[in-house]
C-alpha cells in the first residue's frame, strides 16, 4: 500500500517540492494547516509529515517551534531544500507588463531588490502555489505571480523570470516526522539530536546548563527561547546539537543538562542532512 506525506499548502509549494525530492516513494498529501497536517499524521490519514522550520533568509517559520513538543510527533529526518522563486503569469504575458505579484508573506522579502528594480508591488497571500492556482483560474492584466516552477507546471502558466531571489544561498529547512522515532540509524554525515527543555528559575540557570555541552565539546547548532502558557517567566528552549544521545559525550552533556531543568523532551535523533554543510 502506497504511503502518504502530509505537507501545508496547495500543490506546486516549496512543501511539495520537499516532499518530492525527499520521499519520492510517499503520495503527496496537501493541507490547509500546520495543525491540520500533524492531525493527519495522528489520525492515520497520512504516514509522514513534512514541516518548514526555518528559512536561510527570512528566519524561523511562525508558530512551529510551538507546534513541534506539542504535536506528539517525532523527528525522523531533516531535509534542506534550495529555494529557486519564479515570477510566473497567464501565458502571453511579458515581464514588462506584471505592475503586481502576489505570494506567501515569506517570499516577498526574498525578493525585494528584484522587484524594486521593476518598480513591481507586492501583496501577502496566505499561500504561494494557492496564489498561482487563482491567478490560472482568474487571469488579471499586469498581474503576476511569485512561486516554485512547479507550481507555473502545475497551474499551467508561464515562467517570466528565473531564480529572482535576492540571496543565491537561500534555502528551507524542513523535518519529516512520524508518530515514532527511530533511533537505531546512524547517519554517514552525522547525527542530530533535537529537544526541548525549560530551565530552572535559579539565578544563571541557563549559563549552568549550556556548560555540559561546552565541557563535552558537544556542538549546538540551534538555540531559540520562546514563552509559554502565556507566562513570561516560563521561558521554553529548543535546540539542535550535533550527536546521538548513546555518544557518551552526549550523554554527559544531557545528563548535566537535567541537573538544571524541569523538563526535557528528546523531539528527535536522526541523520544529519548533507545539505546542513
């Protein structure tokens, strides 16, 4: 029975293309939310789930270090995909003709040297590959669209201009989780092990439990705070470090770590993407 991977978005967004590229063999399953996607995955409509962590230009994606500890999910693999943004119309029109695009909120920015150099404006649109299906659906003079080239094939319209993106490093983070985690793999580029922890309220609590990983010589490549419950004092952190927690230094590292929080919880461990480096 074929597998299914459940991304955010319509057909032809850069979720799909992770998807694609990542696990050819799964069926691409499209849905409106984050929360609906985790929802497939815990519900059995869909084996894998494909999330958008961070981008290498624009930042981290809204909401989801919030999602990740509560969906119930785990980390499987990570996956970097190169973000090539195309300025696509209805067939027949000229690049010199688009006076507006619209496209996710994420890729305008991504963008704006291009656009400023055409006098062209923007507006959000809450999805890219949705943006491009409306624009097919509903052709608008001087209106243009800004998404993957395969969401120009998917909806049928022309390819105006190329890889517009400001940054030619610009890439998408993206975690494949499932509803268990596996950690009898070893990667041939390395381990990642992501979690979340909230530290104690003493006095230097933070500065005390980063010093296991520092002492152990155990390299973190992701540290982010954020607040929850609403609380400003109830400060959560999320973070990647290179390793598997069986690696003795690791487990040093983490086993000093506890001494100083009151809460732990491993998110994943799991190959590390050659695309990391």
């Amino acid at each position: 029975m074929p597998q299914t991977i459940a991304f955010q978005g319509e057909l032809g967004a850069y979720s799909h293309q992770a998807c694609v590229e990542t696990r050819p063999d799964h069926t691409p399953l499209p849905c409106r939310t984050f929360e609906d996607v985790i929802a497939a995955v815990k519900t059995g409509k869909a084996d894998l789930a494909m999330l958008p962590v961070e981008n290498s230009t624009y930042g981290r994606v809204a909401d989801i270090h919030r999602l990740l500890p509560e969906s119930g999910l785990r980390i499987v693999d990570e996956a970097f995909v190169r973000v090539h943004i195309c300025l696509m119309a209805p067939k027949g029109a000229t690049l010199d003709s688009i006076r507006h695009v619209r496209a996710h909120l994420v890729l305008l920015p991504q963008c704006a040297d291009f656009l400023a150099s055409l006098g062209i404006t923007g507006s959000a649109a809450a999805d890219s590959a949705g943006a491009a299906a409306e624009l097919a659906a509903d052709p608008q003079p001087g209106e243009g669209v800004l998404a993957s080239a395969m969401a120009a094939e998917t909806y049928g319209l022309e390819i105006l201009a190329h890889n517009i993106e400001d940054q030619d490093h610009n890439a998408t983070r993206f975690l494949v989780m499932a509803p268990e985690g596996d950690m009898s793999r070893r990667g041939d580029h390395g381990m990642i092990t992501s979690f979340v922890f909230r530290v104690r309220n003493i006095p230097a609590a933070l500065y005390k439990a980063m010093g296991g990983f520092a002492t152990n010589g155990v390299n973190m490549t992701k540290l982010e705070s954020y607040m929850v419950g609403g609380q400003f004092t109830a400060t959560q952190f999320y973070a990647d470090v290179e390793g598997h927690p069986d690696d003795p230094a690791l487990a040093r590292a983490l086993e000093e770590l506890d001494y100083f929080t009151d809460h732990i919880d491993i998110l994943g461990v799991y190959p590390a993407d050659p695309g990391r480096h």
